[in-house]
C-alpha cells in the first residue's frame, strides 16, 4: 500500500540484492555498508566517494539503477513499457490494447517515450526506467479530450526507499542462502521485501529467479484478476456463477463435497480460492474470467516474466502434454507488493485478498515455523514436486512480504520453507533492529 495509507491499514494485514552462494561468508560483513548505494546483482554497490560533502551532512544517494521493463500504475489500468524489446502494453477497465511494437520508442536518461496508435486512440507516454518515479500516459481519442493519467513506476524489484537502512537487511541474505545450500534435495528460492519502511522499502533475493511450478500459488493471480474487475466496476462480488458437477475436481478445498449443480457467489468462490485452495473455485473462476488468456494478460501487463497459467487444476492430461504453471520467488513478491501499495488493486480489494490470506487453513508451513499468534496471511502450493508458501508476515512495524519457492521432493521442501520462514522472522525480530551477530 501507498505510504500515506500503511498505518491505517498494517492493522488488517528495491533495489534487489541477490546473494549467490558464494557470499556466505561475506554475508555479515554487509551490515557495516550503511553509506553505501543500492544494491546490485551482486550484492550492495559502492560508488566512489565524492571529493568532498559537507560535514554531517551524508552525500547525496547514487541514483537507483534503471530496468529494462517497467510499468505506470495509475487508477484503473496500468502501462507497460520494454524498453529492450520496444513493446508497451495498455491494460485498464476501458480495455486492453496487448502488446504493441514501438520500434520508434525513445530511451534515453533512464526514461522511455513515445506514442502508439491502436484502434484509433493514441497513447503517448513517458515513462522512466526507475521504480518509484513519476510517468505519465496521455490517451488521446478522436472527439474527445485527452486524457492525462498520472502514476508511480513500478519495476521489479522496486528501488529502495532509503538505501542506507536498506543495507542493514543484507545480513538476511547470507542466512537464507545458507539454507538454501542445506537444501540438497530441494533447488529452492526465496525473495524477501520490506513493507513498513524499516530497511527503507529494501528486497533481498537468494535464488529469486528459480522458476519451479507454481502449484496453488498461481491462484493467487487469479484472484488479483477478479478482484481487478470488480474495481472496474465489471463485476460484483455477490454475483452467482453456475458450478455444474462436470466442475468438480479433488484435490484440496471444499466445495467438492457440496451438491451440484448450485450457484456460488463470485465472493465465496474467491474466498475458498485462497482459504482452503479450492482446485474447483480456481477452476470454475479461470472459466469465468475467459480462460487462461485474461490472467496472462494480468501477468503479462505487470511484466512478471517467469509467470505463467497454462493449464487448469488437476488437469494432469495436460500436465502431460507439458502444459504447466510456473512462477518465481521475484515474480510472487512483485505481485505482493503492488497489492499491497495499492499499485493494481484498490485499498478496498487489497485489503479483502489480505484478509482471505489470513483465513488460509493450509499451516503446515509459514505459520508452523513461527511462533503461536505471530499474524500472517499466505498462500501454499504443493506438487509432489514443489513445495512453497508465499505471503506476508504482518508484525507491526516490520509488515514483510516473502516467497519461498522449492522444487524436489515435496516432504523435504516442506521443511526447508519452514526453515526459510523462520529464519526470515528471527531476523525480524532480533533486537538492535535485525543486527545479527556471528
């Protein structure tokens, strides 16, 4: 959620620095960079110092570095930029223009610019490559006023807020990635963001590109799309849908224990989808919504490239022909966090997918690692190949989104996410504000 509106609702409820294994032993040592920049692929950056600042006063923070991909958000709707390969992408309630080629598309200082025609309306943007900044879309229709929207950049990762209290969540990395290595059977990743400001907005990754299948975890896109619809005024919660037996799957959930055919409120069935990871809601929604292609397009428009939904739940025919559901660690946490900084959804929709995810009944894991009463709301996936839990933990004052993502045998990485969980807490809580010593 935006900052103005993170202590009203923290009581409901980046610049990435991926760590390779080879840093462990460097892990500790990275508490101590608090002047320096962002961090980068490898770790935190360090930029020559200037040759002279004023005496107390700290130098001005290097400038965050730019993506290749980002999007504005702004009410409704959202604009994808690929400055690499010259595509945007308009997605609102008023309609979805796909992607589009720009070949004319102008990047230069971190900001990419242009216009496009399709279908007779013309958008002509300015958007920079930097997250957190400010760009703007101006749709322009015959006999019609244009249209200006205005909006936050969002990138994945997103910049730090302050990059200096975003150095003191580096040590993190170096205990997850020991994890991660004692994970022999389990190839695991895990994606970590600040959401309360306390490491200044920073995210931290080990492994943050592993791209195992996603289970149950893609539901969660599913649900985003819906509740994106509602938004727009599409659709409402207490509208019914048709479940027929020929929806009925097993698996884990609910509703296939009821009698069909019954109609199902739009609300229940998204409230199942995450409570109890009901393969028939998920399923019965996908129909709803227009097949896979909607949720892709949701996927696609937030610019979350090792995402995908191309098959339906239980549907193991497909699974066969190599139709799959996959994700990443950073693909999940880019999807927390613009729900929680009301980036795709409104405060309203937000706060009600929160909440399903503090109902989820699947605690196994996240909640299992974490001492009784500790507040979270999550969402688990598990293949007899994978094994994840993502969400947020929702301490106050330390309010974390986290994914942790396994692939391997699922009994083994169920432990390791519980290992991951609790290891991100304790450094939540440690005291000298997450300062671990060694």
């Amino acid at each position: 959620m935006r900052k103005s509106d993170k202590r009203r609702s923290s009581s409901l409820l980046g610049n990435s620095a991926r760590v390779p294994l080879k840093w462990l032993t460097a892990a500790v040592a990275l508490a101590v960079l608090a002047t320096t920049g962002p961090a980068t692929a490898d770790g935190p950056g360090r930029e020559p110092a200037a040759e002279s600042h004023e005496p107390g006063v700290d130098p001005t923070p290097e400038r965050p570095p730019t993506s290749e991909v980002s999007w504005l958000s702004f009410p409704g709707g959202v604009f994808a930029v690929d400055s690499l390969g010259h595509t945007v992408r308009y997605r609102a309630c008023d309609g979805d223009t796909g992607r589009v080629a720009d070949p004319t598309m102008r990047v230069a200082a971190g900001v990419a610019s242009g216009a496009v025609v399709v279908g007779g309306t013309a958008y002509r943007y300015r958007v920079p490559l930097v997250g957190r900044s400010e760009g703007t879309l101006e749709v322009i229709q015959r006999h019609r006023p244009p249209t200006t929207l205005t909006g936050v950049v969002v990138t994945s990762p997103q910049p730090p807020t302050d990059p200096v209290e975003g150095a003191r969540l580096f040590p993190l990395s170096g205990q997850l990635a020991r994890v991660v290595a004692d994970a022999s059977l389990n190839p695991a990743g895990v994606t970590v963001r600040d959401l309360s400001g306390r490491y200044g907005d920073q995210q931290i990754a080990v492994n943050g590109s592993l791209r195992p299948k996603a289970a149950s975890v893609i539901k969660l896109w599913i649900l985003v799309e819906l509740l994106r619809r509602v938004d727009c005024g599409q659709v409402a919660l207490d509208d019914g849908v048709l479940v027929t037996p020929e929806d009925v799957v097993g698996g884990t959930g609910q509703l296939q224990f009821e009698t069909f055919p019954q109609v199902v409120t739009l609300h229940r069935l998204a409230q199942y989808l995450i409570k109890y990871s009901d393969n028939v809601a998920a399923n019965v929604l996908i129909t709803y919504l227009g097949g896979f292609a909607p949720v892709n397009a949701l996927i696609d428009s937030m610019n979350q490239r090792s995402t995908i939904l191309a098959r339906r739940m239980l549907d193991s025919a497909a699974a066969q022909r190599g139709e799959e559901n996959y994700t990443s660690p950073d693909d999940v946490v880019s999807l927390l966090g613009a729900v929680w900084d009301g980036e795709i959804l409104t405060p309203a929709s937000r706060d009600l997918m929160i909440g399903f995810m503090r109902e989820q009944t699947l605690n196994t894991k996240i909640p299992a690692a974490l001492p009784q009463g500790v507040p979270v709301a999550h969402k688990t996936g598990d293949l007899p190949d994978a094994s994840h839990d993502v969400g947020y933990y929702l301490i106050p004052g330390t309010e974390t989104a986290v994914a942790f993502l396994t692939a391997g045998p699922m009994a083994t990485g169920d432990e390791t996410v519980r290992r991951m969980a609790r290891t991100v807490y304790d450094f939540l809580v440690t005291p000298v504000d997450g300062a671990v010593e060694e």
